[in-house]
C-alpha cells in the first residue's frame, strides 16, 4: 500500500490564484481530512469528509473547498490564494476498529507559498 | 470545546538523558489520546494511542505515555533519549464522540545533542 499520498510536493502562488492540492488513499478508508501546520500552532482541521460525497468544516474552513466524489480522492481547493494561506498542509485519513475508534494515517505535506 | 496544551515549546537534552511531555486536554467526553512525532521534513507519524484499558500505553521507538483520567494529562516518556530522537512531538486528543476531529497541541520541539 502506498497509504496516503500528496501531490505536489511544493508549490509557490500568487496571491489571487487558485490551485487544488491533491490528496489519495489506498487504504479504504472512510474518513479524510486536511489540517494546516503553522509554527507555535500545530495542526489545525481544514475540512473533514466520513464518506464519498460527505464533507465538513473543520477549525479554519474559510478559503478553501473540498469534496469527495470518491473514497480513495479528497482534493483541497484554494480558491483565491491569500499569503495567510502560506502553510504546511497535510492530508490524513483514518481507519475504524470494530469499535469504531480511529486512528489517522497522515501523508508527506504540501509546502505552499503564497506571494 | 476541546483544547490540547503541550507544556513546552522546546527542549534540550544531551543523549541518554530521560524524556518527559506534558500533555493536558479539555474536554468534557470521554477520549481518545495520542502522541505523534514528525522527524525534520518528514510527515507526522504515530507514536503510539490510548483508547481504553490499562493506562500506560507502550509504543514504537522505546516511548511510553501514562494516561491520568483525574489530570486530564497524557505525558509522553522514554527513559534514554537517542540523537535519532530529535523531532517535534504533538499531543492530540479526539472525543469518542466526535468522527475523527483531532484537537493538535501546539508542538514541543525537541534536540538531542550528542
């Protein structure tokens, strides 16, 4: 399994443009999200989806849009890209125990710079 | 609503000395606890989680974590820190409640110096 997979690695915008940050999972799982890591504030949710064509808000929704037309994709849209949307961003998915607790599964990051 | 407070920002300790996070949470459910560590450009990874059951919870790479329900606390140990060990280090904690919305402390980065 590669587990959780981002693409791209980096990215530099401007401020205004708009990109997708692409996010899969091989794993069957059920549950994906996006966090933001900024310094001094640790990972914050984005977006959280429990399904195919089920999504939600997390802590820091504004700016940015997902859905979720498949288990294994979760795409993260910047609409109009803004320099305090400069940040680490990780893609995460879980798996659920017969008692359903879950445990995430994060992927490698994407760094983006917004200018 | 639920927050996660990580005790120390950054710490510095020489190889062989002992580790010790603190790690406390607010939350008014009953939770789920972990403790992931992101190794310098690396992606987060688990280190180990308490879900139920004993208290003292063993994971990878030699650390423990001891759950305190009375505390509100879930530190994070390990008895003879390595260089390998340098990395920061998040607590987080989700209601058993909630589907999967993990609450991040703000991270304590931690050096090992040989």
């Amino acid at each position: 399994n590669a587990g959780v997979t981002q693409t791209p690695k980096f990215q530099v915008l401007k401020t205004g443009q708009s990109m997708t940050l692409q996010c899969a999972q091989d794993m069957n799982h059920e549950y994906m999200s996006w966090y933001r890591q900024d310094p001094g504030m640790g990972l914050r949710l984005i977006h959280y989806s429990v399904g195919a064509g089920i999504t939600d808000q997390g802590e820091v929704p504004n700016g940015y849009n997902v859905s979720r037309s498949t288990t294994e994709d979760f795409p993260l849209r910047l609409l109009s890209a803004a320099p305090s949307q400069t940040s680490v961003y990780f893609c995460a998915s879980s798996d659920r125990t017969g008692t359903g607790f879950r445990t995430q599964y994060f992927g490698p990051g994407t760094r983006l710079t917004v200018l | 609503a639920q927050s996660v407070s990580q005790h120390n920002h950054h710490v510095i300790l020489s190889e062989a000395a002992s580790l010790e996070l603190g790690c406390n949470y607010s939350y008014g459910g009953t939770v789920n606890l972990f403790w992931y560590v992101q190794y310098p450009g690396q992606h987060l990874q688990l280190l180990l989680k308490y879900f139920s059951g004993d208290p003292l919870v063993k994971g990878i790479k030699g650390f423990e974590a001891e759950f305190i329900k009375s505390k509100f606390s879930f530190n994070l140990r390990k008895p003879s820190v390595q260089w390998s060990d340098t990395a920061e280090y998040f607590c987080a904690v989700k209601g058993t409640d909630s589907w999967g919305k993990l609450q991040f402390g703000a991270g304590t980065q931690v050096v090992v110096t040989p």
